[in-house]
C-alpha cells in the first residue's frame, strides 16, 4: 500500500509542478499563518474537493471537520500553529483514515 501512495503521490506531483512554471521570491520569507485568517478558504477547499472527489466517484476522507470548532477554525490541541498538526492531531487524522480505509 506505501508503495501505491508514494507512486500515486509521485505521478501527481510531477503533473503538478510541470504545468507551472516555479519562480523565486524576492521577497523574503512568506508572513506567517495567522489564525482565522484563511477559515473561510479552507473552507472553500474543502468543498471544492469534497464535490470533486463525488464528482470524480472518489471517496473524500474529511479531516478538517473533526480537528475543528463549529464555525470552521482549527482546535489549538490539534495544531501547533493552526495549520501543522500537533502529534495528537496525527492520532485523529491517524484513525480518520484507517476508518476511511477499512
């Protein structure tokens, strides 16, 4: 199974990145994530994938809802810093995909 993921990880990636051209920032370093500033994007995301992967007759494995309060923002025990997950956010995402999977 490892095997297939890293294969399938590997074709989409390559898809990806080889339709965009990838260009240096000048800038400096990105700002920071800042809590409950993207909510209502990921939101969005979601909903994009989550209608894609129906569309597409593909199961859409849902994270977000479980690792968040009602109105969408990320439940500070689960991430370090609203986006990356802490170790417990990986136990929940850990048994989210085992239930998806069994």
């Amino acid at each position: 199974m490892s095997t297939l993921l890293e294969t399938l990880h590997g074709r989409l990636s390559y898809r990806l990145l080889s339709r965009r051209r990838l260009r240096a920032s000048r800038q400096g370093q990105a700002p920071a994530f800042r809590r409950g500033v993207y909510d209502q994007r990921i939101l969005d995301l979601n909903a994009w994938l989550r209608d894609l992967a129906e569309a597409r007759g593909l199961r859409y494995v849902d994270f977000h809802s479980a690792m968040s309060d009602e109105q969408g923002r990320a439940i500070d025990a689960y991430f370090q810093d609203g986006l990356h997950p802490t170790a417990t956010g990986y136990r929940i995402m850990a048994g989210i995909l085992l239930q998806a999977l069994s």
